[in-house]
C-alpha cells in the first residue's frame, strides 16, 4: 500500500492487476476502511481484467483524519435539513467525490469506472454527476438517492453501526465489529464466525478511528436528496443491491435505477448490507460484464 496527494490531503490507495488495463476505481462507505472491499473480490475483479484500485476515503483508514473538526449534532442536522437550514459541516460528500477524482489525477488516469458501495455509492453518484468527464461507468451497489421518504434501515442495523464504543480493548473492538457485521450481513449468506473474526481483527489491527464516523455521516445528511441531480448521470450505470439490506432498504437502489436515465438494476435474494464470500463471484461479473461492455477510449 501506498499514499498520494489528492485535493489536497494525503490518502491511502493500492492496486491490483495488470496497469495497462482499463481502470475501475473502488470507493467504499461509512466508516469503512479500503479493505472492507474483499481481497477475493478485488483480485477477482484484476482477473476479469481490470486495473482495479481502492483507497481509504478522509477520515478513516490510513487516510488524512479531519482532527478536531466538529460535525452538528446528528438530530439539530436532520432538523434543520427538514426544514430546509444548511448546517456547517466539516466536509462535504461533493468534497470526497473530488476525493475521487484526485487520486485519478494523482495516477494520472484520465477515466475509469467508478464503483462505489453504500456510502461510496452516493459519492460514486457525485463524481458521475459532477466529474461526468472522468467516468467510464458507474455501478451503485447497496446505495440510495438520499430521498427520506424511501423506507429507513431497520432500527437494529442502525444502532450497531452508530453504537458507540465502549472500550479501545482489542477484545471489544472486536466484539463491536462482530455485532455490527450480525446486524447488517446477509441473512441468505451468514459469515463463517471464525473467518470474520480474523477479518475484523485485521482491520482493527489497521486502524481504529470512530471520530471520522460522524463527520462522514454528518456529509452524507447535508448532501440530501440527489433524485433530480442523478437525472443528469450520462454514464452506463448499474445498480447492485440485496433484496434483504436492512441498512439500506432494496427501495434505495430501487429508487437509483429509476432515477438515472438507462440504469440496469439487479437485485439478489437473501444479500444484505456487506461482500459475502459466497457473492463475490456473481458481483464481480455483473460489474465486469458491465464496465467490459464500455468502449475505452483510445
């Protein structure tokens, strides 16, 4: 792994796979590190023929941490959303798209395919919305508009994502990431405990920074609805979502194809809110069947 500079931060990025071939850049979601992206599925998607290159989004991972920057209150932003207020943020999602769009510039990659999952989806819909130029195609799995009148994740998902942590001991890192992965995972594909214990283990292991948890959060409340901006996406776009999320509801994805002009949408049964093993294979072909079917340009 690597770092480079771009919009001006400092971020961490690797890549896989052969350099000359067509670029597809992986944008993962809240408080997630680059490695929440299955090295299967990255290796995967390298073997089907891509240039595939993940990062750590600001304010996680190995990446520049905004410290001491405050984000508003949770409730006092969706107030003053409702009512139409602006609330300083630290950052916006139009700020980590243009994240996006640096370590491109930073790799000097003129265009790519941008694939971007939950929170990555929404700022995956940014850069085609406003970085259009830069995007080969867009694929959106597990994703949403923005729109709160779609159905909202289910209560216990939400509350093990945002719980707060009790102790930075290994043991209740760890036991905070099992019990996130339980609430959120896949109800048709559940993990194997022993091989998601070395993979949330590793990922502590790695880094552990809750702080950057609300201020992303913070930024994907402020960017609110982006229905009538994603009438504006000209890339080929797929949409990925499982039919059982209970983070965020299939009606989010739903609700993303038919916003975008052209947009195939593939639902799963039984897939939640993560990359099971067991799926790794089917996603990597619908993206690569999908990115594969855009003419490069010379």
């Amino acid at each position: 792994m690597a770092q480079l500079t771009a919009n001006g931060i400092r971020l961490e990025y690797d890549e896989h796979g052969d350099p000359s071939n067509p670029p597809l850049l992986l944008i993962m979601g809240l408080g997630a590190q680059m490695t929440l992206w299955p090295i299967e599925f990255v290796e995967g998607l390298a073997a089907r023929g891509f240039r595939v290159i993940r990062f750590d989004n600001r304010d996680i991972g190995l990446s520049h941490k905004f410290e001491g920057a405050k984000a508003p209150s949770l409730p006092w932003q969706v107030l003053r959303a409702k009512i139409g207020w602006p609330a300083k943020v630290p950052y916006t999602l139009s700020d980590m798209a243009a994240d996006a769009v640096g370590v491109l510039d930073a790799l000097g990659i003129e265009r790519a395919h941008i694939v971007g999952a939950s929170m990555g989806g929404m700022i995956a819909q940014l850069v085609a919305i406003e970085h259009s130029d830069r995007v080969l195609s867009l694929t959106s799995i597990f994703s949403t508009t923005g729109d709160s009148k779609l159905p909202q994740a289910e209560k216990s998902a939400i509350s093990a994502l945002t719980a707060p942590i009790k102790s930075m001991e290994e043991e209740s890192l760890v036991a905070h990431g099992i019990n996130v992965v339980t609430h959120i995972g896949s109800p048709g594909y559940p993990f194997d405990p022993e091989k998601q214990r070395e993979r949330v283990l590793a990922a502590i292991r790695r880094s552990v920074y809750p702080p950057g948890l609300p201020r992303q959060l913070a930024a994907i409340i402020d960017d609110g609805d982006r229905t009538a901006r994603l009438a504006n996406v000209t890339a080929p776009t797929l949409v990925l979502h499982g039919e059982d999320d209970p983070l965020v509801k299939v009606e989010g994805g739903r609700a993303t194809a038919a916003a975008i002009p052209g947009a195939k949408l593939k639902t799963i049964p039984g897939w939640g809110h993560d990359l099971p093993l067991a799926l790794v294979d089917q996603i990597a072909d619908e993206i690569a069947d999908h990115a594969g079917a855009v003419s490069v340009p010379a």
